[in-house]
C-alpha cells in the first residue's frame, strides 16, 4: 500500500486541482512515483502507463470533479490503519524504475519516461491488462535470464529492475552486463544518477521529510475534510467567518481567532469577533511577524508581548496559542490563532485546518480583482465589435438610402408611391441612428445607460400613429391581422423625442401583430388626459388577440420573456420599457385571456 507521506502530497495535489482547476503536472508528478496510485487512475481511464496520455485523459474531466474523484481514490484501498508500504520499499521500487529508465534511454528506447512508468507498474504486480507492455512485463517476470537473451530490450531491462527491486545488487550488475552488456562501472553511474534522480523528486514534492507523523497527519486531515463540506454554501467572507465558529467549534472545542488580511490598511482585522486590527509592519507584534514571514509563531501572556497580542489571547481565554499563518502561494491572506492546551496536542489538526480556510479565504477573495480586469477586457472587445457592426451596417444603409432617393425623384408624378418612399427612407434614417448609438458605450462609472441624450421637439402624435401603421400594413396581412386607427380628432402635439416614440410605438405594434394572428389591432390617441395631477395626452395599441397569461404580465418587462418563439428574442417590452422612462412618460397594460391586450402610454405636457 502507499506510504502515508504519499497519500498526504498527493490529497494535496488533487486539492489544488479543485481550487485553481491547475495543478494537473503536480498530480501526475505524484502519481509517477506511485505504482498503486498510477495503477487505480490507469484503470479506471483504461489508460496506457503514459504520462502524457494519462495528462490528456485528467483533462477530460471537470477540475472539480477530478478534486472529489481524486481525493476518493485515496482511500479506494486498506484503511488508515492498515499495513502500508515503508518508505523505504515504496522508495526502492522508485529507485528501480529510474534506473530502468536510463537503461532504456541507453538502449535508445522511444519514450524511456514511459518505460519507467511502464517498469513502476509491472514490476509493482499492479494488473493492468489493457497496456499489453505492462502485462508482458507481468508475464515473463522471473524469467531466466538465457531464456531472455532474445527478448524485447525492455523485457531485458524489467529483469536487471526486478533484482533492483528485490535488493539483489550483485544480481542486477550480472544481468546489466549479461543481457544489456553494460559494463559494471557503467552500471554504477546508472544506479547514482538514479539515486540523485529519486532525491531530487522527493524533495520536489516534499516528500524528503523523513519524520513518522505522517499518519496523524492524514488522520487530522480526514477530520479537516468532514467540515470542510460546510464552508461550500459560503458566498462572501462574513458567510465563511459564521462557518468558521461552527466548525472550529467542532474541531477543537472552541473557535480559532480568524483576522484576515486588509490591504488597504495593510493589517489583519477580526472577523466575525469584537478587535482592533493589527498593522502588518508593526515591530512588536508576533501576529503581525507570522504573516510577514509566512511562519508560525508562539504568543504568550508575558507583559513584554504586545498589547494587542494579549488582547487576542484574552479572547481565547488562553495564556499561550499559536499563530499559523494563512497564505495563496506568496498573497497574504490573515492568521489563525489556536489556544494551546498542555493535555492536548491538535497542531496536525490546526495545519491541516488552517490550510482547509485559507483555500476557501482564497476563493472568495482573490477572484474580485480578477473579475474587474476580466469585465474591463471584455467591456474594450465589446467596444471593438460594436465599432466594426456600426461601420459596416452603415454602408449598406447609405447604399439603399441613396438608391431610395433616385427611386423617389422617378416616382415624383405618382404622389402615394413617393410618400411611401420617403417614409422607408426616414426608417431608414431611424434605424441608422440607433445603430450609431449602440456604438457609443458609455463609461463604467456612468449612471446612465444611453450615451446620447433625449432630444424633446414638438411631435405630431397622430402624425407618428398614421405614419406607423402605414408601415406595418403589408406585415399585418401576412399575419392576416387587421389594423385600425382610432386618433383623436383634434392635431395632437407633444413635447417629447420623436426617435424614441417611434421606436416605442413600432416594437408595440409588431409585438401585437405577431401576437395575435386573425384578430384586429388597434392604434389609438387621446387628449384631456389627467394622471397624478398632471396633465397630458395617451398613446394605445390594442388588440383583440389571446391576451397575456398572468405569469408573463409579471415579468412583462424583463429580457428573454417571449410568447412568440421563433428568433424572437424577447427584448422588445424591455426596450420599450426603458425607452418610455427616458422621456418622462409612464406604461401600463390591461390584459385579460381570451380578451386581449391593450397598452397605453401617458405622455405628460411638461415632461421632467
């Protein structure tokens, strides 16, 4: 079984996985030296023992997924307790396929680091019967070696790694020499670049520390893991700060002092707990030195510590605690303090805890800068893209314009076809403005949403209505809906912007025809009109359509809500919505089903 040291760095590396999604060198780089790890991941990805193909299979799944997934095959094997192997036979069979991995690199093998994963897992008795490479190595382990002399070279190479495996030294010069015909000094300089290759691994992945705690290690760590589940639902930092007292209650007895980093004061403060900050520069603190040097440091009661030290330990109701820092790589994150109690020793458990909340501090705090740079990209690309459409929509625009006009000069003895031209060409012009305005973005610190400004002029209400359902008469007979007028007898003006009451009234009116196919739609305007003490005129459209159900009516001005399908996207009430704010005027809707649907919009006299 794997040495606890191992499973210790490599529920590390899979942690990483699941906070950053990176990580997956690191996890590989663990595997490597693993044969009943690598063994479990090769085949459940019924996988080759290669790394890169087993790097490309890790990168199919979700980082999430691979953290939970990874952390699972830890103990996919015997319990904690259970026999494991030294971590000097774990680091033996290391040593044997390194130098079997030289012996291939020698004998100009293609890929000799796949030899040596392929050396680690065959040699290992791990079966793994989909790599037919690992499976002969199986196979023909223990053969002799006369029987072997004609043998692929790896075979040869798998039999000089066994005796390597098996501490029968001697044995292995003999079969160098014998079936490779490496001379002995040769083979020497193998097995020491071997050795300095394991080290140097080991001291990579931190596994170098010789010391036999490694099982308390992993015991606190499994603690850690049941109330880690609780800081999942943590969607700020105030959240996690009432999480920590729950679970460091829990762990310990009591609740850890948690001050997170500051950086606009360049202090750690308290969280969740009565206290005055600490400046990160300060001379006296030890607190404030644990986080400068990223080390743990001892506080004590005694009257040459700083005041504000002692004042945390006061709340700990304790005379000493230790201070762990808490870190992302070299970002400061804040300190966690432990009451140190002399009949309990819990510093395994308050690593691994402090390790567990600052992955969570991490994810809550650092991706806010993240974010910011990440919308200001997207906001310049967007700006970008705007540019281009308006530019080229532009062109095409002019070019109908243009022909519009010409068109319109022939048609002069025919008064209706003229008229008729010359309202697509002020469309048109509509149109060429609203695009033009979808290109001036207005700034991030903008309270508006519109770069240009409402231009009030003297509108022609019955004007606009006639002119409107002029418009769309062709569009209603394809959707066989009737339309009609119902205006005002007298000359109706308002104070208002025409560009915006245009494209109010014509989203309107194409909503009501498409929504009511077979029926009739209306336009109508109104004057006398009286709201709130003030006066002014109406604008309606009406329909003898379905009507709405009261599920859409309340969400009638939010993006995306469609009845009509299609490549409808929705947005039309929302614009419409907006826009009638823009110019001081208010909208409301009766709608009932089965008895249609009438919108009307208060346009005042003296818009604000």
């Amino acid at each position: 079984m794997t040495p606890e040291a191992v499973v210790y760095r490599y529920l590390d590396a899979t942690k990483a996985i699941g906070v950053d999604g990176g990580g997956l060198g690191e996890l590989c780089a663990v595997l490597g030296t693993d044969a009943d790890l690598l063994g479990r991941w090769l085949t459940l990805l019924a996988c080759p023992a290669d790394p890169d193909a087993l790097e490309r299979e890790l990168t199919r799944i979700p980082p999430h997924a691979l953290s939970i997934l990874g952390g699972a095959m830890a103990w996919l094997g015997a319990p904690l307790e259970s026999a494991r192997l030294s971590t000097q036979r774990w680091r033996q069979a290391l040593h044997a396929a390194c130098v079997g991995e030289m012996l291939a690199e020698s004998a100009g093998h293609a890929n000799p680091r796949v030899a040596n994963w392929q050396l680690l897992v065959g040699l290992s008795g791990f079966q793994l019967p989909h790599d037919g490479v690992v499976d002969e190595i199986q196979e023909f382990r223990g053969a002799a070696p006369a029987l072997l002399e004609d043998a692929d070279p790896l075979l040869k190479i798998a039999a000089v790694a066994n005796a390597l495996h098996s501490e029968d030294m001697e044995a292995a010069g003999q079969l160098a020499e014998r079936l490779l015909s490496i001379a002995q000094d040769e083979f020497q300089s193998h097995i020491a670049a071997a050795e300095q290759a394991v080290a140097r691994r080991l001291e990579d992945l931190g596994l170098a520390d010789a010391d036999d705690n490694w099982s308390e290690r992993l015991w606190a760590r499994q603690q850690v893991g049941v109330v880690s589940a609780l800081f999942a639902q943590c969607d700020s930092l105030d959240a996690l700060g009432e999480i920590h007292q729950l679970a460091g209650n829990t762990l310990f007895g009591f609740t850890p002092y948690l001050m997170l980093f500051d950086e606009a004061r360049d202090a750690v403060v308290p969280v969740g707990q009565l206290g005055v900050g600490i400046l990160v520069d300060s001379a006296s603190s030890a607190i404030a030195r644990s986080l400068r040097e990223r080390a743990i440091t001892e506080l004590n009661s005694g009257f040459d510590q700083a005041v504000a030290d002692r004042q945390v330990l006061r709340r700990l109701n304790a005379q000493e605690a230790l201070c762990l820092p808490l870190t992302d790589g070299q970002a400061p994150l804040g300190v966690l303090i432990f009451r140190l109690e002399e009949d309990a020793d819990q510093s395994n458990l308050a690593t691994a805890y402090a390790g567990e909340l600052a992955s969570w501090i991490a994810r809550l705090a650092a991706p806010r800068s993240d974010r910011a740079d990440r919308l200001e990209r997207f906001r310049e690309i967007e700006e970008q893209r705007l540019r281009e459409i308006v530019h080229e929509a532009n062109n095409p625009l002019s070019i109908v314009h243009n022909y519009l006009y010409i068109l319109e000069l022939r048609l002069q003895h025919e008064p209706a076809a003229a008229e008729q031209i010359r309202m697509i060409t002020a469309e048109l012009k509509r149109v060429a403005e609203i695009i033009q305005r979808a290109r001036d973005v207005p700034e991030a610190e903008s309270d508006t949403e519109q770069a240009d400004s409402v231009r009030f002029e003297a509108v022609a209400l019955n004007s606009l209505a006639r002119q409107t359902l002029e418009l769309h008469r062709a569009y209603a007979a394809d959707h066989d809906v009737q339309l009609e007028a119902a205006l005002a007898d007298e000359s109706l003006d308002v104070l208002s912007d025409s560009q915006r009451l245009a494209q109010v009234l014509n989203n309107l009116l194409r909503n009501a025809i498409e929504a009511c196919s077979g029926a009739s739609v209306t336009v109508g305007t109104a004057a006398g009109v009286f709201r709130s003490g003030r006066e002014g005129v109406e604008l309606s459209v009406s329909d003898t359509g379905p009507g709405l159900p009261r599920g859409v009516l309340e969400h009638l001005t939010v993006p995306k809500q469609t009845n009509k399908g299609g490549d409808h996207s929705g947005l039309g009430l929302h614009i419409v919505h907006r826009l009638v704010e823009e110019v001081g005027a208010s909208i409301d809707v009766r709608s009932a089903p089965g008895q249609g649907t009438r919108f009307t919009i208060f346009l005042p006299l003296d818009p604000e």
